[in-house]
C-alpha cells in the first residue's frame, strides 16, 4: 500500500514538473514597459491606407479597434479622458479653451503656459503617470498635455515641456535615452506624442496626400522606436499601446455658421468656438441670448448645459459654459469679427476639423496594442476611450482610480 502511494506521488509530482515547464515554455515575457504612444488626430480607417507599415505589422501581432472620443471630441479633454479614464465633465479638462469661476480673471487655452501651469485645472482627476508614481512605478513622459506640470504635486520621473518643433525621430531618440540612463531600466510606463498627423488633417482636411505623408512619417518615427527597443533587448518585453485623441472630418472652408446671424454677440462671451463653442451670455442678458439660440438652427444645435443630451455626459461641471452649441459635422461655428481677421492662404483652403459628435465614425480613433500583455490578431469593437484606462493600468500593474472607463470592452485584447 505504501509503494503504491510512494508511485503515485511521484507521478503527479512527474506530472506537475511537465506542465509547470510547458507552461514556462508557452508563456509571453513578463512585460518591463508599457509605452503609450498618441498620433494626435490619427482617425481609425487611416490604418488601412497602406501608409504605415509599422503600425500595420503591430496591430497584426496584436490587438486594434476604433476608439469613440468623449464629448467634445477635443485634443486637451480626451488626452487627458485616456489617461485619467474619467470624461471631461468629471476629469476637469472640459474643452482646449475654458474658463472656471473659480479660477476668474484668466482663460485656459492650449498656449497659455503661464496659465495652464496652474494646478487647480488639473487636479479634478489623476493622470496614470501621478498613480504609477504613488505607487513605486517609474514613469516618463515624452510629451502628452499635462505631464509638464505637477498634478496632485507629482510629476514624472522624466519629462520633457513640449515643443511642437522637436522633430519626430528626436521624441523617440529622447525617449530611448532615458531608458539608457542610470535607473532607465527601472521605468515602469511612459507616454510619447506626435502631432504632425492632427496639424495637416486641420490644413488640408483628412483625405489629402499631405495626411497620408505625415502618417507615414509618424510610422517612420515608431518603426525606429520598435528597432531602438529590439537593439536594446527590450522589444519582446515591452507593451506599445498606440492611440489617438479623436478623429478629422473634412471641413469646406464655405462651411461657417456665423453667430451674429442668430444672435447679438454683443450680449455674451464666446468661450471656444469652431466645431463645438460655449456661450455665456452677459449678467442681464441671459433671457435674450437663450431666446435666440435655444431653438433649431441650420447645421447648428445649441443646449442648456443642463439639458445637453446624456450620451454626451457633459454639462455638470461649473468650467462647463451656461449654453453649448455644436455645429452639424463639416459645419464651424464663429462670428463675423473672426471671419474678418482671418486672412492669406489657409483661410480660403478647405480643411479639416474635430470636436463633433463622438458618434460620427469620421471622429473614431485608431487604437493598437502590441506587447507580451496582449493577444495577437484580435479586433476589438468600437469601444469609448475612456476604457484605455483600466486596461492601461492592468498591464502596467497598479491599481487604478475609479473611473468612467469599463475593462470589459477591451478586455478580450489582454492575454
């Protein structure tokens, strides 16, 4: 009886040892890096134009969907919806340009620095990079909005303050040197963001060569961040997470609602305008200005922010402007002083522009993930942006904050 049960312990020790070494051997490297990487304004169908070789091998070996963006379908708010996984209304950044009440005197625009350096526009949310941080994980940001500055009084190990005239191939080569550095290796996740892509889709419009060579550029860029990665042994352990902000529909430069034609100007402050603009209307005439836009207008629909549709999710939040107008797809909004001011080339060129309703499919994003946390040839269905988040931080290892996003969307692309 007891060789009996000395022969069948050793078999199912026998048997332990094997499958414990099948599955060392059928196992994906433990990922070392996450690197999220933005092609501003790079729109999902654009991977499949034959432009980017590299993009197109990564989304092969793993997984790649269309993102929705959140509302409004702007650079600043849904950068910083996929870092954060909360939408604009709850992460703060409710548009490119914004005003709160508590902050008065001064407007948020993507050029103000001096502005924008201030923390209170940032702190309603915490970026993956202040998580990471908090929680031991090493990070470096290569350009992204917001990383420049201190969020919940955290920073980025490594950083760099944006210069949209630092080319390509130097972002990558930057990133890549940090690795090099003393502790490089210790990084746990890191951002890199390129813009050439979103800058010709808003001066020649989404369809033109002009799109196409930037995409190809961007590919180009990647590319040699995959063989700076492969040269450092750090390809097969290294997740890429390619994304982008929102989309670009075209936009015929005739395309124009003009608010003067529905409105009195004089009676409100525009806060942003083009394809979506806030209206708060002066103290007093608050009655008139509602009057005039709450009601249909051609290729322009306007709201109550507290009446604004709820697939949007938008309009609780006090940085958010008493009334929301957003122009019909291809349509801008502005007024007769800004037509005015406009001269030269560009401003008799059809072009490109964002900001639309999310769900327009010119507004979906491209999304790719590539990396030993992920399976290969997966195509995931359109999911919101706001779900890179968990998934983010699943495959770099933190615990997350709660959030807007869902893991269940993309939950299929992880291994």
């Amino acid at each position: 009886m007891h060789a009996l049960s000395r022969c069948a312990a050793l078999l199912l020790m026998l048997l332990v040892s094997a499958c414990s070494t099948l599955g060392m051997k059928d196992a994906p490297p433990k990922a070392r890096l996450t690197v999220l990487i933005s092609i501003d304004g790079f729109r999902a169908d654009y991977l499949d134009r034959g432009d980017t070789p590299t993009l197109t091998a990564l989304a092969a070996e793993g997984a790649r969907g269309a993102m929705r963006p959140s509302f409004p379908s702007l650079t600043f708010p849904n950068h910083y919806a996929l870092v954060t996984g909360q939408r604009p209304d709850h992460n703060g950044i409710v548009s490119n340009t914004m005003e709160d009440p508590a902050i008065p005197g001064v407007t948020f625009t993507l050029s103000n620095r001096e502005v924008s350096a201030d923390p209170r526009w940032w702190n309603q949310a915490a970026p993956l990079w202040v998580t990471a941080e908090q929680q031991g994980v090493r990070t470096a940001t290569m350009f992204w909005p917001g990383s420049e500055y201190a969020i919940r009084e955290v920073r980025p190990t490594r950083f760099k303050v944006f210069d949209q005239k630092l080319a390509s191939n130097d972002r990558v080569d930057t990133l890549l040197g940090w690795l090099d550095e003393p502790g490089g290796s210790s990084l746990g996740f890191a951002t890199l963001y390129f813009d050439i892509v979103d800058t010709q889709g808003h001066r020649f419009g989404p369809e033109s060569a002009e799109v196409r060579l930037a995409a190809g550029q961007v590919d180009e860029a990647i590319g040699r961040l995959v063989a700076g990665l492969k040269a450092r042994g750090l390809f097969e352990t290294t997740n890429l997470v390619i994304v982008a902000d929102h989309g670009m529909a075209p936009q015929p430069v005739s395309n124009r609602v003009i608010l003067d034609e529905a409105v009195d100007v004089r009676q409100l402050r525009l806060v942003g305008a083009g394809a979506v603009a806030g209206i708060k209307p002066n103290p007093g005439a608050e009655a008139a200005v509602a009057a005039a836009l709450l009601k249909p207008h051609p290729h322009m629909t306007c709201w109550n922010k507290a009446e604004i549709p709820a697939r949007f999710h938008y309009g609780t939040n006090p940085r958010v402007p008493a009334i929301i107008c957003l122009a019909q797809t291809g349509w801008y909004i502005t007024t007769a002083e800004m037509v005015a001011r406009r001269s030269g080339e560009s401003a008799q060129r059809d072009g490109g522009a964002h900001g639309y309703d999310p769900a327009d499919p010119t507004m979906q994003a491209v999304f790719v993930a590539r990396g030993p946390g992920f399976k290969s040839g997966v195509t995931l269905p359109v999911f919101d942006n706001v779900d890179v988040y968990p998934l983010l931080a699943r495959v770099i290892g933190v615990k997350g904050e709660p959030g807007d996003g869902q893991l269940s969307p993309v939950r299929k692309a992880l291994r």
